[in-house]
C-alpha cells in the first residue's frame, strides 16, 4: 500500500505531533517519513559517561504559557519527564582577568537595554534594523553619561549573553528582533527522550526511518506525489516539518545546488510545482537560520562549587574600550572605534561568550555543557576531540578556577589516573551544523530580516501542502513546543477539512 | 488688572511649566494661583536635622523617555538638580522572623508573576479585575506545584512591594492595573526643589501664593470667572492643574459636600457649569486616589550598613500559610484560607510591607526614609511623633539589626547623649492625607477603575476649561514627569488656538 491520506515528512517533535493527532482520530492512513534513524529531529538526547544530555533542544521554555509543559504537568508524575527550573539564579559573568564579576548592578542596566531596543522598535516600523552589536555600542555612546567606567566597560560583556539564545554573534543578530520575552520561567528538562516517546508511542508503526524524500510532486489529479530514496508514496495531503534551512535549498534551483556540497545535496526536497513565491521570498530575504552548538565536558567526579547553575564566560573586552567610548564624538566614531578593537575572531575561546551549564548544580552531575554560537559552532563542531579541549581549555580552566577548583587534568585516553583537580574524561560535541538534516540549530534573525513573513506564507501554505516546525510560528518560535503547537495547528486543519460537515 | 489670557489654577509642577511655556511666547496675561504658601505642590522639598528630603514626589522614573529628566541631562551640571541610580542593586527583603531573607530566588518568580498578570489581562478586555491580593494568592495557588515551599511562603511577602509604588495596600489595590513599566532606572533627585525653582524663575511674578479658588463660572461671553478668597479674575483660558482627589469632590453637590468636613471644604471648587458627565464619571466611579506617605527617621550618625540602598521590610507571613495554600481545594478555599490568615490590620507595623530607603548608602546622610500605603498613612499621618516613634520602633530595630547595628536610642527631646547604638534625633512625617490641598498622594486604581476614561475626559477638557496634572496622562501617570508633560501639553494646546493661522 502506497496511498495515504496523509504523508508527513519529518519526526521531529512537530512531525511527531501531528503525525499523533492525527492518528488519534479516525483519518485514514498516516505515514511520517524520516531521514534520520531516529525520532525527535533537533531534540536529542545522548547518553554520555555520566549520564544523558540534551544535545539540541533542552529546555522548556515560557512555562507560563508552553503547552506542552502544562500537557506534561497535567501526568501523573511518573509519565513525565522530570526538569529543574534552572533560571531561577543570576547566572555568573566570567571575565578573563578577574574572574567572577559582580552582575547584580548590571542586571539593571540589561532590563533598561532591552527597554531601550523595545522602544526604539514600537516608535515605528520604519526604524532601520541594526545589528545587536551597532544596538549594544549605540546604547552605551547614548547613555554613557549615566554610566561608571564599570558599567561601561562590562555592560557590553553581559549583553551578548543574547547569543547563546539565538545561536549567533552579535555582528550579525538582528538589533531589532533580539529581544527575548520570558512568559515565566524556563526549566532544564530531563530529558526529552521521554518526552518524545510518549507522543511516539502510540504511533510507532506510522514511521519510517532512514528513509529520505527527495521530491514532492502535485499531480493532475489534486493527490501528491512523494518519492524517496526508497520508493514512491501517494497522499491527499503531505506536512513538510524539515528544518527551515532544508526548506530554504529547496528553493535554490536545481543548477545552484549541484554545485554545493554533498551535504545539503542529501537534505534538498525538489518540490513540484515550487514552492510559491510567497515562502521562497520570505525564506530566501526575510529570515535567517542560527547555529547554536553544544559541547558536553565530562569529568570524573564535581570537583567544583555548585553554587551557580549557569556561567557567561565574558569575551576579552579591551583596555581601553572606555576610553574609546568617551572620547568619541559621534555615533559613528564610536561604532568604529569598537570594531577595530573587537573584530571578528575565531582566534581563541576568549573572543567569543561562551556561555556553560554547571549540571553539578543543576543534575548533580559532573559535566559543564558550553553553548557556543555562530560563526564558533561551525567552527568548533569541525575540530577533533583533542582540538576541542585545546580551543576551550582556556576558559575551562578560568570557569573551574572561578568555582574554586583547580585547573583540569585531561585524562581523554580513559588512562586510569586519580588527581585532586578535575578529571577530563570525556568531550561530546553537536554536529548540527554539518548535519545535513538540519545544517545549523534553528531560526533566527539577521539584521533586515521579518518573521512574520515565513511564518504568515507557511501558515497559508500551498494548497494541501502544508508546513509545521519552530519556524512556521510565532508564539514559540525556536522551541520545542512551538514546534509541537504547530504539529497540532496542522493537524487540526487537516482533520477540519476531512470533516467539515460531519460529525466531528 | 484682573483679565487675563489664562489662568492657570496650582502652582505644582504642571502648573509651573504650563504658566513658563505660556509666558515664554507672548500669549498677553497669564496667572498661575496657588492655594499654599509654596509652589511644587506634591513635589516638596523639606529640610530636617541632617539635610533635605523630597517628602513628596521623589524620583526621576523612566529615565529613558521621562522627558523631565533629558531637558535636565541638557543643562550644564551645576544647574540641573543631582541624583542618584538608586534601583541599581536589588532590595533587601527583611522579615520578622529570620532578618534579611536571600531574594535572587524569589526574583525571577516576581517577573514570572509580573507575566502572569500582563497576560491574564491582555487576553481579553473581559477579563475581570480583582484585588492584587486575590491576583498574589491565585498566582501562588496555581503555580502551586512548581513553587517550594520556601518559595510560596516568601512569594506575597515580596510582591507586597508594589503597594509602595501605589500608595494603598494590595486589598484595595487593583490587579489589572498594578503592574509597572520601567521605561529605564530610577533616579533619586537631590532635590526636586532645585527644579522647581528652575522652571519657575521667569515666572515668579506671575505666581499668587496662598489664595484659593472656589469657583470657576462659565460667562455668557465665553470668558471664565474665577473666585478666589480674595477677589475675582476674568480669563479666556483657564488650566485647572488641582488633584485629582480635590477635583472629585467638585463632582460632589453642595448638599453632600456641607456633611463632609472641613479640610475636604476648604479645597473645593465650584464649577459652573458643573463638570461634563464623562469628567464626572470617570472622576466618580472610574478612578481612584492612593495615599503614599512618608517618614523620616534622623539619626546622629550612620551606625550601619550602608551595603543595600532599600529595604523591603516584609509583612508578618503566618506560620501555616503554606499549608493553607496546599491543602486548599480550589481558589475560592484558598482565598478565604488567607484571608483569614492575613485580615486587615493597623495593630503594629508588622501587619503591612515598609519600604526603607537607607541615606547612608544614596546620599551618605544618617537618615532611614519609610514608604507607606494607604491605609497605614492615613493613621500614621494623625499620629504624634511620639506615637510614630513607637509604632516604627519594631520595624525599625529590625531593619538596623539587619543592618549590623544594635537597636537604636530614641532621643526626639534632643537631650545630649553619646551612644555606640544609632540615636534618633528627629522624625519628619508625610501629612498629604490631611492636607487639604492633596487628600492623599496620587493617582490609584482599585479593582473595577479604568485610567484611561478620566484621561481622556480630561484630555478633551471642557471648551477652554482644561485640565493638567499627573492623573491627566498615560505616560508618566503618577509622575512628576508625568505633570510636566500635561502641563506643556496644555500650554502647547492654548497656544495653537491663539495663533492658528498666525506666525505661531
């Protein structure tokens, strides 16, 4: 049997969800069709020395508002997956000369940096988007009167913490769409695995892994054609969860890709008729897709304070920053004097934040997981093990030494060996950004670009084509149950179009 | 000479910079009448043992936008008024039991509940209002699963703060409305009085000290008589900049007002015609007054830490409170739990959240500056100083204690003494509950009001019968700022009526 009422292509979380909905209503048959050979997409849960990691997604966030939380409190304790608020505390600034810097009258000025982008952005739509790097320099050469020497100095240290939420430098985040808000507090979720496998479990006959689509073709006759590698499949209706960045080298013509790489070569979809102008322009102009990385440190045993959850290693802010800032006479002096003494670098782990999970802390665990950024990731997530406890090993150490520990003996090779000092034994890092399933982590935004475009085209969609992933939403965008409330949103409309009418 | 252009009635802050806007164009006679012997109306600027205190309005708020505050920023240093950041650090929070209690905690849950509120009430206009106290324990009922205990019995105790921003506690408080935005830090201003004398010095002339209007009168001409206890005046315009409190009971008729007593007599204004209809019932049933109050404790020296520049004094939370909201069934059970637990008292100062403002830290000066609500001011305000010393005295103890210093001597008689203990030598109280000419503080909401209907009533005015003041406006309602800006408003408004299609 080859026709199905409905195919969806992807078992992420939302390919998952809609995949079940479906199900769990009398709609015919139901295929979701994967690449991988496994569930979850960009959720992924791995299992180390010292226990599992959330390689990719990780948290649930907006838990005032995150309906997949209040689905999973709604269980009985023991059917759902447990999770640690983990915000709850001021996450430390590391800085490479001091150490541990007192950010509590910081936090002040982040609440009035974020107040500023906000008003900056509502006064008009017409307000020319920056990047956050221009927006962080611009906020301190406006206010640097009603700022110390300190304040000036570290505020932009404590800024692009903004990163490691959106998985990009601050040279190219967009100023106007870095603003996160909070609908309550955010909780480290152990893990996701279990997660996924409650939503999988009533469906895991409809999947088929390690299987690749590489064209979606409308036919003649209102039904859509969808070849794989394996063979060929026909469907009323067909849900693409791929990854925005898989969506976007479907558009790129034929002529184009064959002269990428293999990897995106594997991931591409043809579709047929394209997809329509409304999506390519707003894939292609309008929207963005970030990289952020994970790399799991695991040690033999915590060795370190677990008084602070989460650490922002501070990238090395010149001398004379200040002096640059107070000496400029105009906007523009100001934004070039900071380029010249920050430019890009990848030169080493001191040039970027960095920003670490202490899961002694917050699993009791003996690992600290560093969340890198563009253009880091794709950097880090191309070394070998040994080049990246090389590249980290500065700050690793510096983060140890800040949590009154001594520096970290590198046991990697697994020779037994007994020390005082923390024991390296073991590194696993992400590979999303040479993954050609997902070629990065997940949306994001670059000056100039809008969501709301791709999110407004894919919610329309193209016919009985139809689109759910992080990036088909607003309320949600970038997280697991914004993915998840889009495998419902189509689903719903799915089985809304089957029953009009009857007696659902 | 007894015609003029325009009258402005209230030599506040509004008043002052309507009159100096006026006056700065030639725009022919103006007059600005006060009822007191000094301008600043709320703003008041008082000098005690150990320097000067603003025992009114205090701050420069949102100093991003407070337009106030950028014009001061413009002037050379030596005249504009000093300040300081004082909401750098985060407040202490001091209960009676266990002295300064760790916050960082509780802080991300206040955000999360700040959340809760802002979206319960954007959901729908519908949704009804009810008490901040009732909005605490839903939020802590609900979330109930996710808050530790030591979470849930701290929770209130923090939230309680808001009360000291609005002046009444969180019973009569409204909950849809009690949510504040800062629109960047707080700044301490030393001394509004410099300020006031600012923008009042190309007016003095123009400014009548302690004369009273009682009634304004609509003429046949179209110009406006105005009576005041020592004569009457003619204008073309006429800018009623009195409070709000003293503006509602003008909505009253004479019947009802010749019960009431004195103090609110002596205030009021008759208005022929009377009020419109939307002015009166915005005023009557839409809008509220709260009661800030203020005390002043004046000490010999500091004789304790300077480390935290305000301090929550937290109310007395009862023992089972926590188990009050567990065991609860539902959030009616739970309400009435509480409030049995926690009835309104005046019976000590533990009853009701104080705010402290420790001098020693903003401005180096041994002085401790309470914040209280109504209805806590209205009784401290008929208090003795003798009985305000006592009825402090708990509070106060603790609060040096905290602080690292033994209990204070009180010594109010001004005997000699030496002690290493702090000795009290002064107390200076609030008295706008009494005050004729405020009846409270400022602008409030109770559960029920909409600010919005008296501002735009206001806004619109009456013909050439207009309206400035703090509670004339969204941004900055409550607000020196907030006047300042109404006053303009209304200056700009009258100008551009009189020389539409001049020069202007």
């Amino acid at each position: 049997m080859s026709d199905y009422s409905v195919i969806v292509i992807g078992a992420g979380i939302s390919g998952l969800k809609a995949t079940a909905d479906l199900c769990a209503k009398d709609v015919g048959s139901v295929v979701c069709i994967e690449s991988r050979d496994r569930i979850g997409g960009r959720l992924n849960t791995l299992t180390g020395l010292n226990g599992k990691y959330d390689i990719g997604g990780s948290w649930h966030h907006d838990t005032l508002s995150n309906g997949l939380f209040l689905e999973e409190m709604e269980l009985p304790e023991n059917e759902r997956a447990a999770f640690v608020f983990d915000d709850e505390d001021t996450a430390c600034l590391i800085d490479k000369e001091i150490g541990v810097v007192k950010v509590e009258q910081l936090e002040c000025l982040k609440r009035e940096f974020e107040k500023y982008v906000e008003m900056k952005y509502y006064e008009s739509l017409d307000v020319e988007d920056v990047s956050y790097f221009r927006l962080c320099v611009e906020f301190c050469y406006k206010r640097r009167q009603l700022l110390t020497d300190e304040q000036l100095f570290r505020l932009p240290q404590l800024l692009r913490h903004i990163e490691l939420w959106h998985g990009v430098d601050w040279y190219t985040l967009s100023g106007k769409w870095s603003g996160i808000e909070h609908n309550g507090r955010n909780a480290l979720v152990l893990h996701y695995d279990k997660i996924l496998a409650r939503i999988a479990k009533p469906i895991y006959d409809k999947i088929r892994l390690s299987e690749s689509v590489t064209m979606v073709k409308k036919l003649l006759n209102g039904k859509y054609e969808v070849i794989t590698d394996k063979g060929k499949y026909f469907c009323d209706y067909c849900i693409v969860t791929v990854p925005q960045s898989v969506l976007t080298i479907s558009c790129e013509d034929d002529e184009q890709v064959r002269v990428e790489d293999d990897a995106k070569l594997r991931a591409r979809i043809s579709f047929e008729p394209p997809l329509n102008e409304d999506i390519t322009e707003a894939l292609t102009t309008k929207s963005s897709f970030g990289s952020l990385g994970k790399v799991v440190f695991e040690f033999d045993s915590v060795k370190w304070s677990d008084e602070c959850s989460r650490v922002l290693i501070a990238h090395e802010q010149p001398k004379n920053f200040v002096e640059t800032m107070r000496s400029a006479t105009d906007l523009d002096t100001a934004i070039a004097g900071v380029e010249q003494l920050l430019p890009k670098s990848l030169e080493n782990s001191w040039k970027n934040p960095v920003y670490f999970l202490n899961l002694a802390k917050n699993t009791n665990t003996a690992s600290l997981v560093a969340l890198i950024q563009q253009p880091v990731t794709e950097y880090v997530e191309t070394l070998t093990t040994d080049e990246v406890e090389l590249f980290f090993r500065p700050v690793l150490n510096k983060l140890l030494n800040s949590l009154n520990s001594q520096d970290y003996v590198s046991d990697l090779e697994g020779k037994v060996q007994q020390s005082d000092a923390p024991i390296l034994k073991n590194i696993i890092t992400s590979n999303w950004s040479s993954d050609p399933f997902s070629l990065g982590a997940y949306s994001a935004c670059k000056p100039g670009d809008d969501p709301m475009d791709l999110v407004i085209a894919l919610n329309v969609g193209q016919g009985n084509l139809r689109f759910a992933g992080e990036h088909t939403i607003m309320d949600g965008a970038g997280c697991a149950y914004g993915a998840w409330e889009s495998g419902k949103r189509e689903a719903n409309y799915i089985l809304e179009k089957l029953f009009t009418g009857s007696d659902y």
